[in-house]
C-alpha cells in the first residue's frame, strides 16, 4: 500500500490525509462543469461530443497525475478555457485546419512549450513580454468567450445589416438562456460550492421544461468508446510545411506558454507560497500538453479554480490525484452529461468571460504606447473572430509606438523577433 504521508510529504507541507482529500473533491466540484464545456466547444471543431468529453476526462485525469507526483503542487489540471476556443474557432475556423490537424498542432506547440519548460527560455520569455501584451491576451479571450457564450444562447445572432443583433427574445432557448444565467449568476456571487455543477443541472432541467431538449431521446447505455477511437491519437502532421499549421503551432505556444507562467505565478508563489515547486509544476503542464494532442483535446492548463483547493487547505499533489480520480469517475455519467444543451453552457461561458476580463486592471492605461496595442488585442481578438489575428495586431503596433515616440529601449528582441513573424504571416495570407 502506497505511504501517502512519505510521498506526498504531508509533514512539509503542513497538512494531513483529511486536508488533502477534502480539497481535492472541493477542486472537483468547482471544475467538473469543464467535461460538459470542453466537450461542446471541441464539437464545433468537429470531434464527436462523445469523443471530446472522453478526452477531456482523460487529459485532465493524465495533467492531474502529473502535476501530483512531478511537482507534488495540489494544482487543477484540465483543458483550459481559452484555449480551447483558439482550438476551435482559430485553428480550425478561421485557420482552415481540419481536428485532427489542429491537434497535429498542439502536439508540436507541446514540445516547443515543454523546450521552454525545461530551459531557462521560460524565465527570458516571462521578462521580455510586455505585461500590457499579456493582460491584453486574457481579457481578449474573455471577450471571445464570452461573445461565442451569447451567441450559443441565441441573446446574439447574425444581422446582414449589422453584423450581429440582438435575437429573438421570445425564443424558447432565448429565454432558457436567461434564467439559466440568472440562476448561475446567483449561485456563483453567492460562492455555493460545486455553483457552475448546480446550475448545469438546473438549467438542463429548465430547458428540459420550456422544450427546448427532450429526456425521452436520453442513452443510457453505458460507455461506448466506438466514435473516440477514431479521435484517439488521430493527430496530423501532413501540413507541417505550411504556414497556416505554424501559424496556429506558434500561437498555441505562445499562449500556452503565457497561460500557464501567469498562473502558476500568482497560484504557487502567491497562494501556495512555495516558489520551488513552480518550475516543476511549468515542466509537468508542458508534458500534459503533449499528451492532450494524442488524447484528441485542446491543451491542458492550471485554472483559476486551483484557488479553490488551494483555500480549502490544499498543499501536496495528493489534492490533484483526488480531482483527477474524480473527473474519471464522472464517465459513469456521461449519457447525462451529453444531454447538457447550449443553453445550461452558455451562462458559464459569460460569466468567465467576465471573469478574466478583470485582467485589464494590470495595464497601465496611463502609457499610451502601452494601452493602445493592449486595446488592439482586446478589441480584435472578438472582431475577426480569431485569437491569432487579434494578439498579431497587438504585437505588431508594439514596436510601432515604442519607436515612434523615442522608447525604443523598452523594446527587447523577442518583442521584434514575434512582431516581424505576425507581420510575415499577414504578408503571406494577403499573397496567398
């Protein structure tokens, strides 16, 4: 029998069997509602919801682990928010790759994070990056996030006029939409445990009520693992030579690499208060993100819900252990899980958005040679539909008002090595 106290070094680490259990179920309650979002966004790529759902429990099961017993850091490793939708709606929607290619890509953005991970580049990157640029990142996708939430609610709809309007409110899934995200509003400013689980099971019951899905059609067969073998390690690298597949690997890295820095930073140095354990924790995400490109998911990352474990007295790796053991066990559901329409997701959708929007307090509006790429980032991220295209109008205005207003020393060669390939990159499209 496996000595919990010697290998997850309890003593250390100031906690106990029952500290450690307690926060890893609290992680559970807080992040499972991501099986049934993942799921549904990796649908739009094109992976059988099934599918996705069966990789997003097996990635997050696999990140868990390894952060567990690599780092020994009580850190919630599932595909991350954000992430996913540059998965979807960039690299397959607005980069023309196919899913399968698109996690050709996150294998590769995978081995360079984990070049970075394992190097000092991590540290070289962190400083070099402007903090403007990398709020920017966030609350753009925030935005994204939040934009592809009310469109899923049916709130916003496609206008040959306008572009986008307002949708019919009289709408049974509108008006779906609208309790549910009353009712998932409430619950989370009221901070009930488990609040995005209760409101995905509320709102399916109260879509169930104004019609817009129906029990009857409900499977409740046990798992079939028929539609995820054609998605487990499907991943295609046949377009390694072109730039649309670079383009979506270099993104994908970038934003994994700034992700997971960020987060680490604020949840293992801030909350945890053990900075040794955030370059192992760095190292054990980058080999998670690997594997998720072979599983059929968007990259893994360390969520903002870690805090909740965290502040539920969570120290050691043995909290992750208990998260992913969890996550795995919801497969029993999983003819239930399906069953989650759009509108019990698309609440929690907004309200991340909202959530990493609080991001923009960090850029100093002050400056406006840093605010102004900053607002390309957050502004155009949602307006062209692409995380790739918003972050390139950004980096390349960087450079661009640093030179002309005499701050040229505030510029480092990463910030010109990135600008010049995301202008490289628009040159070859306009070409092409």
């Amino acid at each position: 029998m496996i000595n919990m106290k010697g290998v997850f070094k309890f003593k250390e680490n100031k906690t106990n069997l029952k500290k450690e259990v307690t926060a890893g179920l609290t992680s559970f309650f807080s992040i499972i509602y991501i099986i049934a979002v993942n799921g549904h966004i990796l649908q739009d790529a094109g992976i059988p919801l099934e599918a996705g759902i069966i990789a997003t429990v097996f990635s997050s099961l696999v990140g868990c682990l390894l952060v567990a017993f690599i780092a020994n850091a009580p850190l919630i490793i599932v595909p991350g928010m954000g992430i996913n939708a540059l998965f979807t709606y960039t690299l397959v929607g607005s980069l023309g790759l196919n899913y399968m290619e698109a996690l050709g890509a996150v294998v590769l953005s995978g081995v360079l994070f984990a070049l970075v991970a394992f190097s000092k580049l991590s540290v070289i990157i962190s400083r070099s990056i402007p903090t403007s640029l990398k709020e920017a990142i966030t609350v753009g996708i925030g935005l994204f996030i939040a934009f592809i939430g009310l469109q899923k609610s049916g709130i916003v709809v496609g206008n040959t006029h306008n572009f986008v309007g307002l949708g019919n409110l009289s709408s049974s899934i509108v008006i779906a939409s609208i309790i549910n995200l009353i009712i998932t509003l409430f619950l989370f400013l009221k901070k009930v445990p488990g609040n995005f689980l209760i409101s995905i099971i509320i709102g399916t019951i109260t879509s169930y009520f104004l019609g817009v899905i129906n029990f009857s059609h409900i499977d409740t067969s046990f798992i079939t693992f028929e539609n995820y073998k054609h998605v487990f390690l499907s991943f295609d690298l046949r377009k390694f030579t072109t730039i649309p597949f670079w383009t979506a690997t270099f993104s994908m890295t970038l934003v994994l690499v700034f992700e997971n820095i960020g987060l680490l930073h604020s949840q293992v140095d801030g909350m945890l208060k053990a900075p040794e354990k955030n370059s192992k924790s760095l190292k054990a995400i980058s080999i998670s993100a690997i594997v998720c490109g072979l599983l059929g998911t968007s990259p893994t990352v360390s969520t903002v819900e870690t805090a909740a474990g965290i502040t539920a007295g969570g120290r050691t790796g043995l909290t992750s252990v208990v998260t992913g053991s969890f996550i795995l066990l919801s497969l029993f559901f999983l003819p239930f899980i399906k069953l989650v329409p759009n509108t019990a997701i698309a609440p929690i959708l907004i309200i991340l958005g909202g959530l990493m929007l609080t991001n923009i307090v960090n850029i100093d509006f002050a400056d406006f040679t840093e605010a102004f790429p900053a607002f390309l980032i957050m502004i155009m991220i949602p307006l062209t539909y692409s995380i790739v295209d918003g972050i390139a109008f950004g980096f390349i205005a960087y450079p661009l008002v640093k030179l002309f207003t005499n701050k040229h020393k505030q510029l480092s060669l990463s910030i010109f090595i990135i600008s010049f390939l995301f202008l490289t990159n628009f040159l070859l499209h306009s070409l092409g």
